[in-house]
C-alpha cells in the first residue's frame, strides 16, 4: 500500500527580504521523494543558517559602529564643556579688563582735572602752569615738562595696553564661541548617525529573529518529513518481503525437495539462503558487482550485503526486503545508503544511481560518521577511500 502526502516547504528570499516566504508543494509518495524532500528542507535550513550569518555579521559591524560613534560623542561633549570653560573664563577676564578701562579712564579724567583746578595760592590759577611757572632756572623747567609729558605718556600707555588685552580677550572669546559652534554641529550630526545606526541594527536583529524562526519551522518540517520516509520504507519494505515471501513459496512449490539429509530443506539451489534471524542473504556470495562501483567495493568489505540489491539508492529498500534491519541509527560496522542528490559531506551523491559506503566509526557526541567507499569518481575506485561526514542521522543505515 502506497501514501501520498503534502509537504510545505517554505525558503527564505534572502535577508533583505526575509520576511517573504516562497511556498512550494512537493507530492512525497515514496520514500526516495521523502528522502529528496528531506535534502530540500535541509538545503534551505543550509542556505538560511548562511543568512543569519551574513545578518549577524551586519549586527556585529553596526554595533562597532554604534559604540565607536558613542565615543566620538563623549569626545565631542568633553571639547564643548571645555569650550565652555574657556568661554566663561575669557568673559570674566574681559570684565576684569573692562572694570580697569573704566579705573584708569576715570583716574586720567581727575588728573586732567586737577590740572585744570585753580589754587588759591598759585601764581596763574591753574596747577599744571604753576608747576612749570615755580622752576628755578631753565633746566627745571625741561626737567618738569618732561615728568609731566612721562606721567600722561604713562597713563596713556597703561589705558591702551588695557584697551589691547580687552580687544585680544574679546577675539579669543569670538574664537573659543565659533569653535564651540563647530563642537555642537558636529554632535547634531554624530548624533543624527548613531539614531540611523540603531535603526539599522534593529532592522537587523528583527531579520535574525525571521529567519531562526524559519529554521525552527524547517525543523518541525523535517521531523515529518523524516515520519514520511520512515512509514514509506516500512511499507515498502513489508511490501517487498510479503513479494520475497511469495516468489519463494511458489519457487519452493516448482522446485523438487532435496533428497540428502545434508542439504539443509530451506537452501534454494543457493539462491536465497534463510538463517535463524529471518534475514535473506540474496546470493551473497562472491561479488557480481562491477568492479570500481560504491557497491563493488561495499560489498567486498561486507560480504553479508546482498548481490541483487541495485544500485546504492535501492539498498535501504532491498535490505529490509531481505530482512535487514534498516533504519537511521549510525551504528560501526553498518553500511549507509544514500538517496540519489543527498549530500555526501561537501559532494552530492549521483542523482540517478545515489551511493552506498561502509561506516567504519560513529561519534555520537559530534554527530559524524567516518565512511570508506569506492567509485570511479575517486582516484582509488577499488577503495578505501575514507572521508567524515557530519549531519549522521539523515542518512539510511543498514545493520547485519
């Protein structure tokens, strides 16, 4: 009895579209199509896993970005605070100044005053023409003049060495006010990055989230998948032992029973040989395989395999024909079939013809099996040719 079933798989677009789903609707009615919708499902897991690497590669890149950006804001906050320091230290020297023009314009006025001012005993009524009127001879006179040109001479020099610091502190100021401008569009710009930055990386991280849940969906899909395929290879296994079961009993009803004592009552001419686990040898002896086959050389290290079982594709199914026990279970010493297209490590096994190897070792911790095989597609077709592959459970197994 055969089954049909509908299965869903859905693939990821890419990341810049992750959350847009193709659906495609494969017809699963055997176990070889199971087993080509299970390596379909686990190509989309592949090339979804190789998105969410690009995606947090991006997230990684854009948080560098974003912390880098953070700190050329500190910086640019520091330069402003310290702008301003200076700002507010020039305004209170400009004040300073400004206080000192205000003193030393004010004293400049009282002098010119007092020399303005009549006294009561002076000779002309004014201070300053008294003082030179009052020399003793003429080289007083020069002398006085002099002291008095000196001493406005130097008040004038003080109120304009004042003026100058006042005018040098305002450019400062001016300076330190346009550098200040500089900081702070400088920030409004660092800041308007860090916001796009951040939009970016949440973009990113909501792709992230799509696309572990699609491979989390494409989980669930493949545990179903892989029912599918165990139901499909009982039921062709049972159908095919139930055909055995019956080409047997009708050969055994055509064929004359066996006269000697010494020939056992269940050999058919050595054709199928029946032993107390209920398995079909199928002709196992010799090797009728040609030479520099996957199957050639699987059965030449498992003489127990059978001589009818096809190509390495068909060996599940023959196998449990036979009686073998076939499952998914990696064991040492098993011989592992593998459908037609399903990857063999970093190769795809023949679309047509699949594979078949022997399992030399399983590690259960890493999920890998290590395998020698023969084929014409290694430089050594007879084998061994020894390679290890992860990903062991997806793979048919069959056990002696």
């Amino acid at each position: 009895m055969s089954f049909k079933k509908t299965i869903t798989t859905t693939i990821a677009l890419g990341l810049l579209t992750a959350s847009v789903l193709s659906t495609n609707v494969v017809s699963a009615a055997t176990s070889s199509e199971a087993q080509e919708a299970i390596t379909a499902n686990k190509n989309a897991t592949n090339d979804l896993l190789k998105q969410i690497e690009s995606a947090n590669t991006e997230v990684i890149g854009l948080d560098q970005k974003i912390s880098t950006n953070a700190s050329k804001i500190a910086d640019q906050e520091a330069a402003i605070t310290k702008a301003n320091n200076q700002i507010e230290s020039l305004s209170g020297q400009i004040t300073d100044a400004q206080k000192e023009v205000s003193k030393r314009t004010v004293v400049l006025k009282k002098q010119l005053v007092t020399l303005q001012e009549k006294s009561g005993d002076a000779v002309s009524g004014n201070v300053y023409v008294d003082f030179l009127l009052n020399s003793n001879d003429l080289s007083d006179l020069v002398s006085r003049s002099f002291t008095i040109n000196k001493l406005n001479q130097a008040s004038k020099e003080a109120l304009d060495d004042v003026n100058s610091a006042k005018a040098k502190l305002s450019g400062l100021k001016t300076e330190q006010e346009n550098t200040k401008a500089s900081l702070v569009a400088t920030k409004t710009d660092l800041e308007k990055q860090k916001a796009n930055l951040e939009s970016l990386k949440s973009e990113a991280d909501q792709k992230q989230t799509a696309l572990s849940q699609k491979i989390n969906d494409n989980k669930d899909e493949l545990t179903a998948l892989q029912a599918d395929f165990d139901k499909a290879s009982t039921e062709e296994a049972d159908a095919a032992a139930k055909k055995a079961a019956d080409d047997a009993n009708n050969a055994k009803k055509d064929t004359p029973q066996p006269t000697s004592i010494d020939t056992p009552s269940d050999n058919k001419g050595g054709t199928s040989v029946f032993g107390g686990s209920g398995k079909v040898a199928g002709n196992s002896a010799g090797n009728s395989y040609a030479w520099g086959q996957c199957t050639w050389y699987v059965k030449s290290v498992a003489p127990w395999a059978g001589n009818n079982w096809g190509n390495g594709a068909q060996w599940g199914a023959s196998a449990a024909a036979a009686g073998f026990t076939v499952n998914h279970i990696p064991a040492a010493g098993a011989i592992v079939s593998f459908a037609g297209g399903q990857m063999v490590g970093s190769w795809a096994a023949d679309g047509t013809y699949g594979h078949v190897a022997y399992v030399q070792s399983y590690d259960a911790a890493a999920g890998t099996i290590t395998i020698t095989q023969g084929g014409m597609g290694f430089s050594n077709p007879a084998g061994p040719n020894t390679q290890t592959i992860s990903n062991a459970g997806a793979f048919t197994y069959i056990h002696n």
